[in-house]
C-alpha cells in the first residue's frame, strides 16, 4: 500500500528563510495532511503493507472490523491506535501512530496478534514502512546516508548517491546489530525540500528506494527475512518508523531532526538532558578491571580530583566479574569477591562520597562456556549456525535469549539487584558479538525472523524494566561502540563511546563530522600514554589530539599514577571542553567534506540560536599544504555582531553575522594543529 502526495510543491513554495522565520508552521500542515490521509478509514493509503498467506493487507484489512481511539499523550503529541480485526483468520492488526504538534513528524509501529484458536497464515512481505513520495522531474534527488560503525576510521562516513529516473538502492544492517555496518536513517532532498526516514528496529533491518521512471519514489523498510506464522495469543511486531518532512537543503533537514532528538528522544532525568561531562575510567592501565581491585580505583578516583579535574562519573568497565582471568568469560553475574571482597560498593560509596556518580559494564546478552548462566539455564541460551567466517562470535558462546519470559523476568530482577547492591548511577550494556545466526538457528520455513522479533521486544523491555526499577538511572548503549545506534535504542540510553576505533586523531575527526548530522548526544575518550588493552595511542598531552576527540560526553583515560604529567595542560584542556561540550547539544554545519585524508583540512560548527553562542573547530592535517581556509559560517543572525574568540591564536575580535556567513571566517594553522573559536552573540547597543 502506497500513498502518492505532492509534497514537493507543497513544501519548495518555502525558502529556508522564511522557514526559520515561522517555524515549521508550513511542513507542519504538509504532515497533518499526510497523516489525515495516510491513517483513516482508507485502507490503500496505509504507509505500510504485508501479505497473509496469498492475500494482500488491503484485502485483509478491508474486509476486517475497523476501530480507532485518539489520545493526548502531552502538550505536543496525539496518539491514533486503530485496530483491525479480521474474523476469519483470527489476525488483530493494531497500529499506533503519534502525531507531533511541535515538529513536523510522524512514527508509527505495527503490531500483530493471533486472537483465534489456531495458527495464522503465513506472514509474509511485512513492510513497516510503504509509501511513494512525489519528486519533480526537474529537481535534482539527493539521498543522504552513512556508515555505521565497523569499529573502522571511516565510521560513520556520510555518502549521498543521486536518485535518477531509474534508480533503486538497498540498504540492510549487518549480523543483527541495527547500526553494524549501516546507518537506519536516510534524508532525500530535492531542492529546497526534502523527507528524513527513521527505521527503530535494534536486530536486521533493511529499506530500499526505488524511481519508477517518473515522479514517483517507492520507499520500504522493515525487518529483513520477516516470513512466519503466528500461534494462537502470539505477537509479533514492525519496527518504529519515523517520517519528518522539512523546507531548506539537506543540512536544514537534519537540524531540524537533531532538533526533534533533543525535545522528543535523549532520555532525560528528572526532566533533565544529559549535559556535558568528563568521566574517567582504569580501563587502560589495568587491562579492563581484570587487574583492578578496590585500592586501585579509590586511588584513581582521588587522584583525578587531586588534581581538580572535574570529574563526574567514575567509570568500571569489563571484567569485575567473577571469570576465568578473561573479561570476555561472561555469564556469571557476581562480584568477584577475590579482587573486591567489599564488592563494588566499596568503591562508589567511595566516589559518591567525594560527588562523584559511578558507571559499571555489563553485557548480558553474551554467555560464555562455564559460566552460571551456561550450566544452569541452558534452556534460557541460543546457539548458533556455524559462522559463515563474517560473524562476529565464536563458537561456544551462546546468548541469553530475551525473548524468553523466564530469561527476561531473571535478568530485569538480578541486574536490577546489582545496580541497587552496588550503588551504580549510571549503567553501561555492551555486546560484542553477532547474533543473527544464532536468532536464525532452527527456524521452520514458516517461523523465519520470529526469533528475532521476540527478542527485540524482549532486549527493550529489558532496558524499560531496569528504568521502571531505577527511575534515576541511566543508561549508555554499547555494542562494540556504536553498532546499536537505532531510536528505540536511543530513547532510552546515550552512547559513551560512539566507536570502538579510538585514540588517532584523524578518524576521531571523521567520526565526529559525520556522527553530528543525526546525533545530538554522544561520548569519546581520551588517551595519555600507552593502552594496557591494545588501543591507538596518542602522540602525550596537546591540542590537536585532544581536541580531535572532543564530544559531549568525554572518558578521559590516563594515567593519573604518573605525577609528571602536565597537569595544567589537562586541567586547561578540560576547561575547554567544558565550554565546547554543552554547545553539541545545538544545531550543526559540516563546514568542509568528510576526509580522513592527512593532505586535508576538517571543519564544523555547532551553533545554538537562542543562546547566540557557537564554537568552530578546525584541523589542519599533517601533509596538508594550504596554510589558510576560509569557512563560511551558517545560522547566525545577520544583523547581529559576534565576539570572535580563537583559542589558538589566543585573539579575539568581532565580526558582524552577515560577513561570517557571506565573507567567512578565515583560520590559519600550522600543520597538524587545530583551533576552537567561540562565537558570542552581543547585546544589541
């Protein structure tokens, strides 16, 4: 089922001007029209589509009882639930569907139930997402997209690829991890005009784009290899899916989405976003926590504050478990009380004491031979098929399988228990494995993908009940850094570490570049020194590579045992980031193209309107032979003046808004070294 409606006239009679000027009044009109028209009576208008044994939805559903509920959610959502029930296979087909007021967006999930007495037909060619958006002949399409995470230099490298007449592009995740290999979400622009498509699904997803020779653009999404019956009282679900319509070119379009991530999405506590933070952890110097024990991290922690640097978590990664002298032996989830017989609470009493919050890892979804887990619930894990050679697991581990009640009541109540037993603020889920094979092991022809999709509705409700649990926690996704990077998962956590490629300065660079265009919030690390743990290592303490790794939320990893190090030069660095990190939280610019070429320069900026504050970060590479570049500014107030200051050239002079954005700023570096320049928006006189 497709819907066919000529936004692009709609939406290109408005200049990024004039949108800044009134909002999203226009584009919001466009989504209530889309959203009228898309979810009412209609049902060849549905944005999604599958097949029940040989008959179309639109059969199913047309002939199904039809009933639907609007609800106020809150000041700027309406949530539409309407639910077709079809008699005579026994199939419920409930979509929920929420309408913002605020920003032009619209998201819904499907979800279907067995309500009959025996098995349904065969769910087949489910498609979350299925529509046809209108683009003019004359315009130039423009699909914008990224790389995931591959723990690779060019992580999250954005690529753009034009949609001619007879275009179709694919587009799939990789080994069941959302963000492993490829990026969920897309943005079309056709001129001043474009549509940003959202696909929340943490497990195997795909989505493809199709010209149909005309002004027709076929736009599917879903969960790959969904293909199975359904038993009496089971459920089975889509993935979210998220639509948001914008004026403007394509970096408009994802402002107005990083918008929407701050006001709708990053969790918040107590009403509160995460802000800009420095959090330390021993990873490096002592192999994870394998050599860790409660003298060690007190000391560390007390050193950083010492040295009045100003720490806000105190990080414990992998290996404070009971385990084999392996971090990865996981699947006995005990303090092991050899390295710390007063536990774990010895330390964050000890930090909490001192105003300063403790992280701890976990990864509970991998289950190592041997551990408790492995000998006592077998019935709780999932094997896998022999790898193919490009997966990322070994054969004996086995996963604890979500989709299991039991499996999941066990571990919402253990590690719940953990988090209260061990005073953790702050909890870290890693996994670091592959598991598509083993979701796929043993599957009939007609149960292909209910594993999965069991799973993923088990994996969230997992994190939901340690929230429920712990109404002040908060959570940081792992997998391998960045490869579980989907907006379910993003609703509830915040990624500490974006990449597990860490510590040279060019890629941080990179990361950082294209990362920005969709995430408002994210972390990094910092290295001094030598990794116990086989990481890149940094050239000591300077600017270009500290800056190079600057985010939001910023590990710093040295080695605070070593009283020779420059400790004005940290505290100054940290200080710098102070102010630099509660600026990502704005809006972004790319000011150059994405490089991870030594002969270039990289340039962005983040910029917040309301405050009139920004910050411009350059890097000059190491091979580049062009001394000066000029970057022309965006977002700024033309008639405004702004108070220019360079922390490398320690200058500062002012600038109207109007020269920066049509002139630009010139910066001029020597090789291999980077500058920050604040902006400051003045008072009108």
């Amino acid at each position: 089922m497709r819907f066919l409606l000529g936004l692009s006239l709609a939406l290109g009679l408005f200049a990024d001007a004039a949108r800044v000027e009134a909002g999203y009044e226009n584009e919001l009109n466009v989504a209530q029209q889309w959203f009228d028209a898309s979810f009412g009576e209609d049902v060849s208008k549905l944005p999604f589509s599958f097949k029940l044994g040989e008959e179309s939805s639109a059969t199913v559903l047309g002939r199904a009882k039809r009933s639907s509920e609007d609800k106020q959610l809150d000041g700027n959502r309406t949530e539409r639930t309407i639910v077709w029930a079809d008699e005579t296979t026994g199939l419920e087909t409930k979509v929920v569907v929420v309408k913002y007021s605020d920003y032009p967006n619209i998201e819904w999930t499907v979800r279907f139930t067995n309500k009959g007495d025996k098995d349904t037909p065969v769910l087949s060619a489910i498609e979350g997402l299925d529509i046809h958006q209108t683009v003019p002949t004359n315009a130039q399409t423009i699909l914008h997209h990224m790389k995931g995470s591959y723990v690779a230099q060019n992580d999250f490298e954005p690529y753009e690829m034009g949609l001619t007449q007879r275009t179709s592009a694919t587009f799939r995740s990789f080994g069941g991890r959302g963000t492993n290999g490829c990026w969920p979400y897309f943005n079309v622009n056709w001129g001043n005009t474009g549509l940003i498509v959202a696909i929340g699904w943490p497990g195997q997803w795909n989505a493809s784009f199709d010209r149909d020779g005309t002004t027709g653009l076929a736009i599917r999404a879903g969960q790959e290899n969904a293909n199975f019956k359904l038993t009496p009282g089971e459920t089975a679900r889509t993935p979210l899916m998220v639509l948001q319509w914008y004026a403007g070119d394509w970096v408009d379009g994802q402002n107005a989405w990083r918008r929407w991530m701050v006001a709708h999405n990053v969790p918040r506590v107590d009403g509160k976003l995460p802000g800009q933070q420095l959090l330390a952890n021993s990873s490096h110097q002592f192999a994870e926590m394998i050599n860790a024990n409660e003298e060690n991290q007190k000391q560390m922690i007390d050193r950083y504050l010492e040295e009045k640097l100003p720490l806000a978590y105190w990080w414990m990664d992998a290996g404070w478990y009971v385990n084999d002298g392996n971090w990865v032996t996981t699947g006995t989830w005990e303090v092991d009380k050899k390295r710390f017989p007063n536990g774990l609470r010895a330390i964050t009493d000890h930090a909490h004491s001192k105003g300063v919050k403790a992280i701890v890892w976990f990864e509970p979804e991998r289950v190592a031979a041997g551990t408790w887990l492995d000998k006592e619930r077998p019935q709780w894990l999932l094997s896998p098929l022999p790898n193919p050679g490009d997966q990322s697991y070994l054969d004996g581990w086995k996963l604890l399988n979500l989709g299991n009640p039991e499996a999941l009541d066990w571990a919402i109540k253990h590690i719940s228990g953990l988090i209260e037993s061990e005073g953790i603020d702050l909890y870290r889920q890693d996994f670091n494995m592959d598991p598509l094979m083993y979701w796929r092991n043993g599957e009939p022809a007609d149960r292909q993908g209910i594993t999965e999709n069991h799973y993923v509705e088990g994996y969230l409700a997992y994190w939901d009940g340690l929230l429920a649990n712990h109404p002040h926690l908060r959570i940081d996704t792992c997998s391998s850094g960045g490869r579980r990077l989907d907006l379910e998962t993003l609703r509830r956590s915040v990624p500490l570490i974006r990449s597990d490629y860490l510590f040279e300065p060019i890629g941080q660079q990179g990361h950082t570049h294209g990362i920005s265009s969709w995430l408002p919030y994210y972390g990094n690390g910092t290295l001094v020194g030598k990794s116990a743990i086989g990481q890149n290592t940094t050239e000591g303490i300077n600017e270009y590579d500290f800056r190079s790794h600057v985010a939001n939320s910023l590990t710093a990893a040295w080695d605070m045992r070593d009283k020779t190090l420059d400790y004005d030069k940290l505290r100054e660095l940290s200080a710098e980031h102070a102010r630099i990190g509660e600026l990502y939280i704005g809006d972004y610019y790319p000011l150059t193209r994405h490089s991870i070429s030594p002969k270039d320069w990289i340039a962005w900026e983040f910029n917040d309107p309301e405050t009139g504050k920004g910050v411009v970060q350059a890097f000059r590479r190491e091979e580049n032979t062009q001394p000066t570049q000029t970057f022309r500014l965006r977002g700024l107030d033309p008639a405004a003046q702004y108070e220019i200051e360079s922390e490398g050239s320690d200058k500062s002079w002012t600038e109207s808004g109007a020269v920066l954005m049509d002139q630009g700023l010139e910066v001029k570096l020597e090789p291999r070294t980077a500058d920050v320049l604040f902006l400051t928006k003045q008072a009108a006189k």
